[in-house]
C-alpha cells in the first residue's frame, strides 16, 4: 500500500485530504465526524474577536446543470458565530483526543497588530498544530477591511504575517484571496513576512445567480441579495493555474501549498500534488456529499499510486510543474488530427454541428447503407479537439499525434514572429 502520509509547514497528518476552514468545520461535533470517517487534518472555521458575528438568512446560493448536479457554489456566511471562548474550548479537547490528526486554526481580525496577537496568545493555549491566516474572504468581513481587504493588498500581507510570525512559533499558513491581478504579489509578501506556507485558493467573488421574480440575487435576504464566494468544480481550473503560478516562481517556488478549490476526487487532488501542492484542502464536496466522501478519495489516491510504482506523495508531488509552460515555448509544429471510432460512434451528430458551424469544417456526413458516417478531413482538421469534448460518448473521438517530421519551433523562434524578424 502506498505511504499516504504527508507533512506541511511541520505539521503532519496520515492522508493529504483536510476539511477547509467553512461550515463543516465549525463545531467539535462536525470535526469529530470528519476524523472517525478518516480526514487527515481540519481547518477550524475562521475565529475572530468578540463581539460574536451575526449571521444571515439564506447563506448558500448554487449553479446547477440540467441534472441538478452542483457545478459551482456560492456563500454569504461569515467567520464563526459561536462564542471565541466555547470555539477554543471545544479545539483544545478535540486536539487532546485525536493527537494523530492536523488541527489547523483559521482566524481574522482587524487592521491592528494587538488584534491578530490577542487571537493568536488564546489560540496557542488549545495546543492546536497550527495558524492560518485568512486573508482571502470576500464578501461581509472585507466590508469592515478584513479577509480581502487585506488580502488584496501586498503591502498589508506582509505586514500581518510580520505581526503573527513575530508573536508565536506555531507554524504559520496564509490564506490567499484569488481575487486579485497576480497571484504572485500577495504570495511573495506571505513569504516576506515570514509565512511557513500558503493556503490557496479563497473563494471567487461572484453572483451566482439572479432570481427573476424577486429581481434579486440569490441567495435573497428579505429581497435583497449580495455578493459571495464562489467554490466547488467550477472553481479548480483558477486554483490549479494559481498554485502552479506559485510552484513555477522562482521567489515562491520553496513556499509550501495547501490547495483548496473544487476538490471532489482523488483524481482532483493528485493534481493539485501534481503541481506543487503538499496536501489539499476540501470542503464543497464534504458539504454536496457528507465527510464520507473521504474514504474513496483515500482509496482511489492508493491505488492510483500503487499501479504507478509511487511509494509516497513525494514521489510524484510537482512532477508536473516543468511541464507548465508559457505560452511562447509551446512547440508549434506539433500536430493533432481528431480520429472517430464508428463502432463506438451513437449517430448525434454533434460533433459535426460544432465543427460545421464553429470550427473548420472538417467532419464529413457520409452515407453507408443507409446509416450515416462521420468522417474527418485531415487537410482540414487543425487539431483543436472541441468534437472530442462534445462528445457524449467516451473514447468515440481521439486525437492522434500526426508524425509531420518538423523539428520543434516554438514562437520565439518562428520567423513569422515580428519581433524576432526586427530583432534581425
């Protein structure tokens, strides 16, 4: 069986899968839970300072497909509404239960250095494994300049991380806001400040719909509606660009990351370990689906490694990271031709809609005995491989590498390119 055990920031845990800090993990009944069903570790839900947060009703807005499957999943709940004292309470007797386990803290405050030192004096007394930072929320708390309102800012990063990093020895995680221009800066001043890690991705600002009688977004609140956090599948293509735009720089490329964003599989999360990620954070799906969905990502993580010889998560973690590329070093004469299987093939025809009227127009409709046959125009097929993706039926059409002979050119090195060309 494969070591599935993994350390982060010096904090270690038997699996990689954590609960994020949000709903699931805001009581010591729902993290018990979490770790009889076989979490590795948890982020307790944000804790702020008294006065208690008062939340509203409703909180969760979603994006649905024509199943009713959840594609994306949006929130207006704020950091913790339970009293700092029971939330603390309740951490220290979990810890001292589950040793075994990671129990990272979540917590926000205020512009003010006494504000984050005061939480973290009364947190280090739980006996917790660690402190995240969240820096990244944003909707409710941003509005009273904490959680993106800081995160947003570099300078203001870095400050924050100096005030904690300067008050404890806890090891030390950042949160970071997506909804910034570059990923880099805030994870550049974490690291200046002396983050042992970065948490990523927060929550997406978004409406995640709007309802039409009410004239109101949703989730409404009396009528009115607001802005949220955005999560879920929908989200895991922005985390994965961000963490694989901090594993690839070269100031942030030693920086430990916990991933966070649309993890629902195994699957999802050997990509994240792919890219640079130590271990990974999940809580939409433990929402959608309940804590035991952990047992078959641990499952399906072993034994995806066993069948590819991976003894432990090292073994593999950012093996894809040199395989992330600007743009301008793509090889160019690299060629694909979209090939489909007519045995497999179920007659819907929407691969030749989309080619037809979207693309190049290279599928065919061919008679044969009455039933109608598919076919691809290499000449014209330019290998952007949309019919493989409209493709409601698995393997029907792949893409084949067209051995053409041409040596690799990328851009850069393409006399077609102006620059280049001026450059002499």
């Amino acid at each position: 069986m494969a070591d599935l055990r993994s350390r982060i920031a010096g904090i270690s845990s038997p699996n990689p899968f954590w609960l994020a800090s949000a709903p699931p993990t805001d009581k010591a009944y729902n993290v018990v839970r979490a770790f009889q069903a076989g979490w590795g570790g948890v982020v307790w839900k944000t804790l702020g300072e008294d006065p208690p947060v008062i939340n509203v009703s409703s909180r969760y807005g979603a994006l649905l497909d024509g199943n009713r499957e959840l594609l994306g999943f949006n929130n207006i709940e704020l950091i913790t509404d339970r009293p700092l004292a029971l939330n603390l309470q309740e951490i220290t007797q979990v810890k001292k239960d589950w040793p075994d386990r990671a129990l990272v803290v979540s917590l926000m405050a205020r512009m003010e250095e006494s504000a984050w030192v005061g939480l973290v004096k009364r947190i280090e007394e739980t006996g917790a494994d660690g402190l995240e930072l969240n820096l990244g929320c944003p909707h409710g708390m941003c509005e009273r300049g904490m959680g993106s309102a800081i995160g947003q800012v570099p300078e203001m990063v870095e400050q924050v991380t100096r005030w904690v990093r300067a008050s404890t020895r806890m090891p030390l995680i950042v949160k970071l806001t997506p909804n910034v221009t570059n990923i880099l800066w805030p994870a550049e001043a974490a690291r200046r400040g002396g983050a042992d890690a970065v948490s990523l991705i927060n929550t997406v600002n978004s409406i995640a719909s709007v309802d039409l009688d009410l004239m109101a977004p949703t989730p409404t609140v009396d009528g009115k509606g607001t802005h949220g956090g955005y999560c879920g599948p929908a989200v895991k293509p922005i985390a994965l660009n961000m963490v694989a735009e901090i594993g690839r720089n070269h100031v942030t490329a030693d920086l430990p990351i916990s991933g966070i964003g649309g993890i629902g599989s195994w699957r999802d999360a050997a990509e994240f370990l792919a890219l640079g990620a130590a271990n990974v954070q999940v809580c939409t799906a433990a929402m959608v689906h309940g804590f035991r969905i952990v047992g078959p990502m641990i499952d399906g993580l072993s034994q995806w490694m066993d069948d590819k010889g991976y003894g432990r998560i090292d073994d593999f973690a950012g093996a894809a990271l040199g395989n992330v590329v600007d743009w301008n070093s793509l090889n160019m004469n690299f060629s694909t031709k979209a090939v489909i299987d007519p045995d497999l093939c179920i007659d819907c025809g929407r691969c030749h809609i989309v080619c037809e009227d979207t693309s190049h127009q290279a599928i065919r409709i061919e008679a044969n005995g009455g039933k109608r046959v598919f076919r691809v125009v290499d000449e014209d097929c330019v290998g952007c491989n949309l019919c493989s993706h409209v493709c409601p039926v698995p393997q029907c059409i792949t893409m084949r590498p067209e051995a053409n002979g041409k040596p690799y050119m990328n851009w850069t090195q393409d006399p077609r390119n102006p620059l280049r060309a001026a450059q002499g």
